[in-house]
C-alpha cells in the first residue's frame, strides 16, 4: 500500500506537501529563535544552550534537538526525492520535439526547480558552517554561537550566500505552500485569494526575518 502511494504522482506530491509543511514549521521556530541575537550575546548562547537541554531530565542532553535534526533530514530528503522524480517524470512525459521551442515550465515551476538546489546547497554549508565549524572564518568556537554568527556575517561571501538563499527560500515559501494547499485539498476557489495572502506574508516575514541577522551585523546593529 505504502509503496503504490508513493509510485503515484498524487503520492509523491503529498509526500512534497507534508515534508514541507514540517520544514516551514521549523522555519517559524527558528527564524524567531535567530531574532534573540538582537538581545545581545548572553541572550543568544544562553538560548543556544536551552535547545540542547530541550526535554531534560526526562530526555538526555541534546537528545530533543537530534530528535528535530533526524526529522528535518527525513523530511529534506522526502521532499528532494519526490521533487526529482517528479521532474524526471514530468520531462519523460513530454514529447520530444516541439513544433516551437519553447520552454513548457511555468516561471513558478523553473523558480521552485532552481531554487530548491540553491536551499540544498546552502543547507550543507549552513551546517559546514555553523554547526560542524569545518569552513567556518575565522575559528569556530564550540558553545559560542553569537561571536560564530558575527564571524560568518563578517565575510562578503558570507552575507552573499546567506542572502542569495533566503531570497531563494523566499520564493519556495510563496509558490510552494499554495501548491502544497492545493494538494493537501485545503484549496477551493473561495480560498485561493485567501491561501496565496497567507503564501505572501509567510515568505515575507521569512525573508525578512532571516535576513535581518546578517543586515544587522553588516550594519554594527549586532557586534
């Protein structure tokens, strides 16, 4: 049963929908908990702290947040894994030649597309950078996240990758959580005006919200 849902197309797209529902949920979380920088360090690291304390004593340290990691990688790889093989799916339906080349992706489709391998490829160096330390500048130092932040939003190359993905990130919240509206059958045409306003102000607050970090250290505002 589990394996003919996930061979069909409506499968696959519900397998799309939920794994990024879960992610945007995170993304809520954790958008607010990388505002608490603006409150200064011992704010920050003292909250860094508490994520790994999460559910003690009845869970072991750092156990709640593995448990979160393990869901987010699930969810990451359900959602690339039914996006790619919806894709090649997509181009094997296709005819081979065109009587006029054109290109038959809608611009929501090739932005969702592109901008999917853009969040994946920042998702590896978010982790490289900020949790692992490996190409992080400037000397990673191990339980001090806010001086970590300001070492990576220091660099130009830093602030270019972050913003370039959450510019990115911006318009997968936008087109995405419509489609995944739709396909979870929460849309109807009295509420698509409604669920593309929520779709709107989700990627906006988002952005926003994560961009202000590297805005406010590029700007002295964080330091």
């Amino acid at each position: 049963m589990t394996r003919t849902v996930w061979d069909s197309s409506v499968g696959k797209k519900t397998v799309m929908a939920v794994s990024g529902l879960i992610m945007l949920m995170y993304l809520v979380v954790h958008m607010l908990g990388n505002l608490k920088i603006f409150f200064g360090s011992d704010e920050f690291n003292h909250y860094a702290h508490w994520l790994r304390t999460l559910g003690e004593p009845f869970l072991h340290y750092e156990w709640a947040l593995w448990i979160i990691r393990v869901v987010l990688v699930v969810a990451v790889v359900a959602h690339a894994t039914a996006a790619y093989q919806l894709s090649r799916r997509d181009i094997r339906a296709r005819p081979s030649k065109y009587v006029h080349k054109k290109a038959r992706a809608s611009y929501a489709t090739r932005t969702m597309r592109w901008g999917g391998i853009i969040l994946g490829l920042f998702i590896v160096w978010h982790i490289l950078d900020l949790t692992t330390g490996t190409v992080h500048p400037d000397g990673f130092q191990s339980g001090h996240p806010y001086q970590n932040v300001i070492d990576t939003f220091s660099t130009w190359y830093g602030d270019t990758i972050y913003i370039v993905a959450m510019l990115a990130l911006g318009l997968h919240i936008r087109h995405g959580f419509w489609s995944a509206a739709q396909t979870l059958g929460a849309g109807s045409r009295s509420r698509d005006r409604a669920l593309k306003t929520i779709a709107n102000a989700l990627a906006l607050v988002l952005t926003a919200g994560f961009l202000a970090v590297p805005v406010g250290v590029m700007t002295g505002l964080v330091s």
